[in-house]
C-alpha cells in the first residue's frame, strides 16, 4: 500500500472511531433531567389526529407549562396505518393530512420537542403496524421528520429477547445521527432496570399501565394483569432507587393528573410523590381545557425543581421513625418528604434527596 493510501485508509478509521464515540456521547447526554412532557395516550388513547397535537403544543406554551420545564410533545399509538411497497411506515393520511414532518417542524417552530411511538414486536398495542425488522429504517425516517423522542412499546413480541430488542433500536436511533431519547415500555417484565442503561435506553416503564385512581389493581381481563393506581405503582417503585440517575430513569407511567378520576388531593399527591421518585413528568390530560388547580399541580415550579434536582436520585419510601437517619445515610439533605397512610400499609414517608437545599416541601 503506498503511503497516500495508508494516510487516506488511517484517516477513515479514525474518522469512523471518533463518529462511534460522538454518537456515543450524544446518547449519554440525553434526559439528564427526567424528561417532562405531555402524551396522547391517557386522555385520548387512539383519537389523535395533528388538530389537537397542534392544539395541545399551543396549549402548553399558553398555560404556562413550556416555562415550567415541558418539552416534549408526544404522539402515542394509532398514529400509523400501514407500510407502503418498501416497508415505509405510513401515517393515518385522513388524521395528519400534513404529514408527521409539518406537525414535528410545528412543534420546534414553538420550541417544543416531538416524540412519537412504537413498538418492538409485529404490531402495537392497538394492532397497527410494529417495528419489528424495520427497526433501521423506521430510525431513518424518524430522524428525518425531526423526531426527539421515542416510546417504543412492548406488544406482540412473542419469543423476543427484551434487551437485545432494545439495543437493537437503540443502535438504529444512534445510526441515523439524531440524538433521539428512548422510552422502554416494557412494563417491568423483564426487569428494564437491571439492563436499561446498558442498552441506552433513557427511561423504562416499571409496571402495567397506570389507571386515573389513587389505588388497587385491577386485572384488564381474568388472567391478564393489571393496570394499577397510583399507591400501587409507587410500591412497585420503593426498591428500584438506586438504578436511576441522569440519562436513565425509572418510568412509573405518564400522569393522570386532571383527567377527573381522583380528587385534587389526590392529584397533588400523584405529581409529588412522582416528583420525588425522580420520575418522568409526562402530563396526560387536556391541556387546552385545564381548570386553574390542575395547572397549578403541574406547574408547581418548587415540586418540578425537586425532580429537575442535578443529582438525580430518587426517592425513597422511609419508615417514619427512620426518616431522619434515611435522610442522613448518605449525608445529603433530605429536600421534599410526603406522608400518607392506607388501610393496607403501615405509615410511611417518602423522601428526596438533592443537592438543592434551598428547596424544600413537607
Ligand atoms: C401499552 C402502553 C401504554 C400505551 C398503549 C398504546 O398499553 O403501556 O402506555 O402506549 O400500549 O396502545
């Protein structure tokens, strides 16, 4: 090989290695906060459309929320219909006349995010079409219609490994260029704490679907558990601290807070008790039509600052002897507690732990 080509053949390697590690750090940098946002799925599960994704960006910029720390704009499932002759995901043509590019480069023009869904096996949840063996080129077509964000879901997947199936996205996603963060919605399954990080994924779900209640599972059909309320998912929650921390969070699903299944109480304790697990806050509600105390709830600028807290810990449920001592064992200031009781369980109080010691709820 002449010296030329040896240069030229050197200079390529190193190009490509420093590409590895620039996708690489790009990955690691997303959701050093837990990501807060808003998602289709608990108010209007399949009625989307681009009206009312338009409608709900104005809405969080006009209500104050965009200022409170939201950005991400998400469309959930029921967007897409079908795959054209090359396998091109297409979406529903009489729902987004537009196109998903126009609504995404709408939701920048308002300097939001945009996030959209889909799932690792054959088919989503709601039977549209899945990812499964388009996985690369679904990433290209995200990355060119300005997508920030994926949730990617776990239906239909029969025999499929959950962790490969996750790096496997991941590595599309960081192949097409565009730092996308990656929702695993696994529900818990296989246990997304354990290999979530590893995988790049920046959040994953630890349970069943959340339902608009303060508690009880309730199974969707005999012998197929569950969705659950509020109590039940932070229980499920308490053991899993330790392996959030920025860029990969815990994910206890999106909020109900206002969608009119509990009372505002009952609110206040949902958005707070997910503020101090460092969950996530992604709103799941009609943003265009919110009373005054559900906007408060969610913009709650020194609830929002305990999970926005740089250090990213979660919380943790404390017995309430033990409170004062959970708070020193590691000899940072404990910044927020909640307390409650249920028939169920003994006394407990949740607590935060930050760096932000300037704020402080009880
Ligand atoms: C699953 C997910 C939900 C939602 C629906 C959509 O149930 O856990 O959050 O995305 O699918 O079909």
């Amino acid at each position: 090989m002449s010296t030329r080509r040896f240069v030229l053949v050197m200079l390529a390697i190193i190009i490509f290695a420093l590409s590895l590690v620039a996708q690489d750090t790009v990955s690691a940098k997303l959701a050093l906060t837990p990501p807060m946002g808003w998602n289709s799925w608990n108010k209007f599960a399949c009625n989307v459309s681009e009206d009312m994704i338009r409608e709900m960006a104005d809405a969080m910029v006009k209500s104050g929320m965009k200022d409170a720390g939201y950005q991400y704009v998400v469309i959930d499932d029921c967007w897409q219909v079908t795959r054209d002759e090359n396998g091109n995901i297409v979406a529903d043509p009489q729902r987004f006349p537009s196109g998903i590019k126009a609504l995404a480069d709408y939701v920048h023009s308002l300097g939001l995010k945009f996030g959209i869904y889909s799932d690792a096996g054959s088919k989503t949840c709601a039977g549209r079409p899945g990812g499964l063996g388009h996985e690369y080129q679904d990433a290209v077509q995200y990355a060119a219609w300005g997508v920030d964000y994926l949730k990617y879901d776990w239906c239909n997947t029969t025999t499929q490994d959950a962790k490969a199936s996750y790096a496997n996205i991941r590595a599309a996603l960081d192949a097409a260029g565009r730092p996308i963060v990656l929702s695993i919605c696994e529900w818990g399954k296989a246990q997304p704490w354990l290999w979530g990080k590893e995988v790049g994924g920046n959040l994953w779900r630890t349970t069943g679907d959340i339902q608009d209640r303060w508690a009880g599972k309730k199974e969707w059909k005999p012998g197929d558990c569950c969705s659950y309320g509020v109590v039940d998912i932070i229980d499920a929650e308490a053991d899993l601290y330790s392996y959030a921390g920025p860029g990969h969070w815990n994910d206890p699903d999106m909020l109900e807070v206002g969608n009119g299944g509990m009372t505002d109480v009952e609110y206040r304790s949902h958005f707070s008790l997910w503020a101090i697990l460092a969950a996530p806050l992604i709103a799941g509600n009609d943003l265009r039509s919110m009373r005054p105390e559900i906007r408060h709830i969610l913009t709650n600028k020194e609830v929002i600052a305990i999970n926005q807290d740089p250090l990213g810990m979660q919380g943790r449920a404390c017995p309430k002897a033990a409170t004062v001592k959970c708070g020193r064992s590691n000899s940072r200031t404990g910044v927020a507690r909640w307390s409650f009781s249920t028939a169920a369980r003994p006394h407990r109080t949740w607590l935060s732990l930050g760096e932000r010691s300037d704020i402080r709820i009880t």
